[in-house]
C-alpha cells in the first residue's frame, strides 16, 4: 500500500498535472515549506487526538503525516528503501 502510494507521488512529481494537491507540493507554488509546515501541523493534530483518545482522528492524522512524508522523501529524492532499510534495523 505504502509502495503505491509512493509511487503514484513519484508520477504526481515527474508528470505535474494540473489540480493536483499532490503536484502543487513540487512547485513554487506550495513547495518545500508547505510540505514541512503540514508535517508539524498533522503531528499537533496526532498528539491532540491521542490525548483524547480518539481512534479513528489518531488513524486520520497518521494517514496524513504518512502521505506528506511521503511527499517529503520524493521532494527529497530519499528512495523508499531507504526508509524500509531504517525501519527493518530498528527490529
């Protein structure tokens, strides 16, 4: 699921159509701020939820960290590997 996520980011990035959320984060019109910026706000969003123990806003924001960290690694040119690796050392 993580793998198609990221590679339908990866084409939003090469291809740029015009509409995309995920397209304008490559631009000068959202950017590199816009993605770092959303990753500090959905995290805020994670913690708040957590305190109030709410399940299914907990699932919401960790979807929506996940994708903008997605997002980020592309930005980035961080393969997905590079983050299984990270994670399969951590075992």
């Amino acid at each position: 699921m993580i793998e198609d996520l990221f590679a339908v980011i990866e084409d939003r990035k090469r291809e740029l159509p015009e509409g995309s959320y995920t397209a304008s984060l490559f631009t000068h019109e959202k950017g590199e701020n816009a993605v770092l910026e959303k990753l500090g706000e959905e995290t805020t969003e994670l913690v708040l939820a957590a305190k109030d123990d709410d399940h299914d806003e907990m699932a919401h924001e960790s979807a929506d960290i996940v994708y903008h960290l997605l997002v980020l690694l592309a930005m980035k040119d961080v393969p997905l590997e590079a983050l299984r690796d990270e994670l399969a050392s951590r075992r």
